[in-house]
C-alpha cells in the first residue's frame, strides 16, 4: 500500500499525486507552507487525507518555534490553522483536525511549549491512525452488503491515496475481496484531473482487484444494461440532515441510481459528518481554476478565451442516499442525528 502522507525523521512527505501512475514521487515539507501548497494544488487531496496532512503540517510548523509563552506560541499556531483551513473551503476534515488541534491547545494552556509541540505530534500521529482504523471498520460494515459476484460503480478516488490507508469507498470492496467474494469494481474516470482514471484504477489493480475503467457519461447506460448492481463513494462533508458534498459528478450518479433501484452508499467516517451544519445547501463549493479543464496532462483540448465552469463538488440530496457505511456502523440519512461523537 502506498501512503499518501507520512512523518519519517521530524519531516512531513506528500506523495505528489499529480503525477500518478506515471510516477511515483514524494515532496519532502520542512515547511507547513509547503504542505499547505501540496493540498491547494491536489498533491495530496482526499478529505481524510488533507485532514491529516494539514494536522501533520501544523505539528511541523510548531518544532521550530523558539518563544517560551504560550500567547505567542498559540497566536503562531492559529495561523498555521487559518492557512491550513483556507486550502480547501468544501472538505470538513481540514477544519475538524484544526478544530481539534485547537482544543488540545487551550486544554493544556498551562504546559511549557515543549510539552505542546509534542502534544501536536501525537495528536496529529493519533489522527493518522484513527482514520485507519476507521476506514477498517468501514469495510467490515460495508463488504455485508456486498454479494458474491456483484459490480460496484465508484467516483473519483476514495481509497487509500484518499486517507490515511485503505480508503473508506474502496474499504468495503478490499475486505469483500479478502472474504473470497468475486467482484468487479467499474471507475469513472472523474473529470477534469481524472482521479478514477489515474488513481482508483491503480489502486484497484493493486490490490489485484477486478477493475474497468469508464467515462464518465458511460454510467447511465451501463445501469440500463444491467451491468451495475451498487454504487459506493466517499464524501467530503456529509450534512446532518444526509446531504452529501462530494466531487463533481456524484450527484448524476446518485440520480441515474434512483432511476434504475440500484443502491447508492456512501463510505463516510464520522470526521466527514458536519454535525454544525444542517443541510447542503450551506456548503461552500470550492471553484477551482478553469485550466484544470482547458487541459489534459499539459495539452490543452479546448479552444483559447472559451468560458469554463470548473465546481470541484456537487451536493448529493439525502434522499438519493441508500445508506451511509460509518466506523460506527451503517446509518440511513435521517440516523445520522442519534451518531453519538
């Protein structure tokens, strides 16, 4: 399994996803800037994943602050946070982990700064882990509701490049495969950077899954023909009300699945659960800038001064939603408020 993040010798290394599967190449980050770079411009992406990293990014920062109060430490931290947040506005993992780290630091406001630069480490160490555990758990819930021989549609990239390992779309069909299931996975390719086509199919073939790549407008038609039994995606920000923000396209596979009675779960650990926020349409949606669709791998398909519209996410209704597949168990939408975090 390769990582999508990792803290090796007091350093912070991002696999540069970019360049997947061409290439596989970490930025080494001695600077939170750095980090804060790699998820702006989708190095690391991933809502589990860019949590991480930023609580990486700001343990990273913390190691070289020389002051002794804790006013000046904490108003230093603050902004690391501020930046970390400012990355990626749509993903709630980023904030949750900021929100997180902040706590601990008021928590323990009367501790030298020592003692809370290596309390952000292992808050940021124990995130990293708990969301492997979590995409575990989620995998064991969500290989039950996986047959023998079924095809399972994914979006995008939700697998272990997405987290911190295993992934929580592509948990359920590891752990289906590990139980001597047969199964087909198909990938969209997910425009405009083709996370399916360069990073799910990958990962799916790693793990000597059955995996077929399609477009992106393939998909109705495959679910006419019969050829799709399920679909499981991830999700970036799930609302209480089980709105699910997630990237752009999910919404028409959603719809295409209520047409044709085929199931749409959602793989969402608790950190991507908004518990603040009472439905989609107060989600932010990030755009992003217009040359992601103009170009392919550095070859533009599209003609010079057309105006483009590049939403990186869409807003899934609840009522779309079959199930929700949680480290804590499997939710129907209108469940997500008895969620005890």
């Amino acid at each position: 399994m390769v990582n999508a993040v990792e803290w090796r010798n007091g350093k912070v290394f991002i696999l540069d996803q970019r360049l997947l599967p061409l290439e596989i190449k970490y930025i080494e980050c001695t600077d939170y800037r750095v980090v804060a770079e790699a998820i702006k411009n989708l190095s690391i992406r991933g809502a589990p994943a860019i949590g991480i990293a930023s609580a990486m990014g700001v343990a990273l920062s913390a190691q070289d602050q020389n002051t002794s109060y804790f006013d000046g430490f904490y108003r230093f931290i603050k902004k690391v946070m501020d930046t970390m947040i400012s990355t990626r506005p749509t993903a709630v993992n980023i904030e949750w982990a900021m929100k997180r780290l902040d706590k601990l630091l008021i928590d323990n406001a009367d501790k030298d700064v020592n003692t809370l630069k290596r309390l952000l480490y292992e808050e940021a160490m124990l995130i990293h882990r708990e969301d492997i555990e979590a995409n575990l758990k989620i995998g064991q819930y969500g290989a039950e509701f996986i047959k023998d021989g079924d095809t399972i549609l994914t979006h995008c990239n939700a697998g272990s490049l997405a987290t911190g390992g295993y992934g929580t779309a592509t948990a359920p069909m590891i752990i289906a495969k590990q139980q001597g299931k047969k199964i087909k996975v198909i990938a969209d390719e997910t425009r405009p950077v083709l996370q399916g086509a360069r990073l799910t199919a990958w990962e799916l073939m790693q793990n000597d899954i059955d995996a077929t790549l399609i477009t992106d407008n393939s998909a109705g038609w495959l679910m006419k023909q019969g050829m799709i039994d399920m679909a499981i995606v991830g999700t970036d920000r799930t609302t209480l009300n089980g709105d699910v923000a997630n990237k752009i396209g999910t919404y028409t596979v959603a719809v295409l699945c209520k047409e044709h009675n085929i199931p749409f779960y959602v793989a969402a650990p608790i950190s991507s659960i908004d518990f603040n926020m009472s439905s989609g349409d107060m989600i932010r949606i990030e755009q992003r800038d217009p040359e992601e669709v103009a170009y392919i791998q550095g070859q533009r398909i599209a003609p010079e001064g057309v105006k483009i519209f590049n939403y990186a996410f869409d807003v899934t209704p609840a009522r779309y939603v079959t199930a929700f597949f949680t480290e804590k168990g499997v939710f129907k939408p209108e469940e997500l408020r008895g969620i005890r975090i």
